[in-house]
C-alpha cells in the first residue's frame, strides 16, 4: 500500500505540474486576459452603439471594434502605444494591469525549474531532496501568480470605481479565458507543490524505516567473555594488508641468512671423536 501511494503521489505530481506549466504558459502568451466594451445608449429606442471594443493580454491590445478594429498594439511599458481611445478611464485600465505583468512571468520561471527538479526527482528517487525543493518551487510560482492576480484585479477595479457614471453612455468588462488558464493554473501548482513535500516526507520516511540502526552495531558483552562482540562494529575492523610479492618474500629470505651467526668452536680440552672405520 505505502509503494502504491508513493507512485501515485510521483504520477499526480508529474501530471499537476504538467499541466500548471502548460496552462499558465498559455495564459502568459494570449491576449485574452482582459475584454473591454464601450458605447453609448440611444435614447430613442433603447439600444446600445458600441464605439470600442477589445481585448487585451500581458504584452498586447487588439481591438475588435471602433476606428481602431482589426489592429494589434503591443503593449509599452516605458511608452505610450498611438491608438485612439474613446475615454480617459479604458486607457488607465490598460496602463495600470502592466504592473502585475512581472508576477507571471516570475511565475513562469519557478514553475519551469519545479518542473525540471520534479522530473529529476522521479529518476533518481533516491535524491529525496529533488522531490522538497521543487515542492517549494511549486508554491512559490502559485504565490507569485496569486499576487499577479490581485493586483490586476485590483488595478481594474480602481480605475472602474473611479469612472463617472453617466446614464447616455455604457462600459462593460469581463475577465477572458486567458485570466481563467492562469488561475487553473495557479492551484493546480499548489497542489503540485503540497503533493512534492509530502512525497519527500514518504521517501525520507521509507528511508528511516529501512536503515539500520546503531544500536545494531554495539558490541554484546556477556559473562563468559570480556571481549565478546569486540568485533561486530566495522569500524573496529583491522584495515586489510597488502600482499607481498615474491622479491620481497626472497630479499627478507636473505637478510635472514645473512644474519645467522656462524658455527661456536668446541672449548679447549675437548676432541672430538670420530666414528671408527668400518
């Protein structure tokens, strides 16, 4: 069963990660974060004329509506882009969701690197530290979109709270299916990031399971030996010699015999007798 989980934890987190990377890349590419409508009311039969309309991402504006219909404006950041803009209020929309452009494709970067650490992780499971850093990777790419996410949220609704009613005139906005990919993404992230950390607490505790403990390694004294277990530890084993080769086996041979000391002379006094002659 722990084997089961664990694969399924690595296969989700795979999968979570896969798909936060796929959707909040889509969603940084597209112009479809932001659609923006304005008109005005005829007062004689109660119909709308729609003067501008458009739709607008992180790096471009495309109107599809107005004197401008049909044309794409990238979006400057140090510039102002020369289109024609019905009312002062749509063009601080468009100016002020360029602050939250820099929290996605922070985004972006963490959740590649969560991604690639994640893939490593899987390959080589014994790197139980893989599977922790791109878990926090995960969380921090999903925080840094939330934030993205808020503040141009908050940037829209600013400008809009701020525009002046006036009953012969209308504006309507709604958020596009790029906003959409990017919070998909955001919590499929930290699902990926909380699935990472805890498949790094089922690894390191798999770990600890199947490691020996010390206590294994002390040696055992009873009461008929004093020396009992003496060597059970491998650290007290003796360091393993080298052989020796034969000229060093035949040149300590020599030294020996060179070393021997020579026959004693027998005392004065004494013969020696020899065998008799058959």
């Amino acid at each position: 069963m722990s084997s089961f989980s664990t694969r399924a934890l690595t296969l989700l987190s795979s999968v979570f990660g896969a798909c936060g990377l796929l959707l909040v890349g889509v969603a940084v590419s597209t112009d479809y974060w932001l659609l923006m409508e304005e008109g005005v009311v005829l007062q004689q039969n109660q119909t709308t004329e729609v003067k501008m309309a458009l739709h607008s991402g992180l790096w471009r504006v495309c109107f599809v509506a107005g004197p401008e219909k049909g044309r794409c404006v990238a979006s400057e950041y140090f510039t102002e882009p020369e289109i024609e803009i019905t009312t002062e209020n749509t063009a601080n929309i468009l100016k002020m969701v360029r602050t939250a452009t820099p929290f996605p494709m922070v985004s972006l970067l963490f959740v590649f690197t969560a991604f690639v650490i994640s893939n490593i992780g899987h390959i080589r499971p014994q790197r139980t530290i893989l599977a922790f850093v791109s878990g926090i990777f995960f969380i921090l790419s999903g925080l840094s979109l939330v934030v993205g996410l808020v503040l141009y949220i908050s940037s829209i609704n600013d400008e809009v709270m701020n525009r002046p009613r006036e009953p012969e005139q209308f504006f309507h906005y709604h958020y596009g299916w790029s906003f959409a990919f990017a919070a998909s993404s955001f919590l499929l992230k930290e699902g990926a990031g909380v699935m990472s950390v805890y498949l790094f607490m089922k690894r390191y505790a798999e770990e600890e399971l199947y490691r020996p403990h010390p206590a294994l390694y002390r040696p055992r004294m009873s009461d008929c030996s004093d020396y009992s277990g003496q060597f059970l530890h491998p650290d007290s084993w003796p360091p393993p010699q080298r052989g020796r080769s034969a000229s060093d086996v035949s040149s300590d041979i020599s030294i020996q015999l060179n070393q021997t000391p020579p026959p004693q002379p027998p005392p004065k006094g004494e013969t020696t007798q020899t065998p008799p002659k058959k």
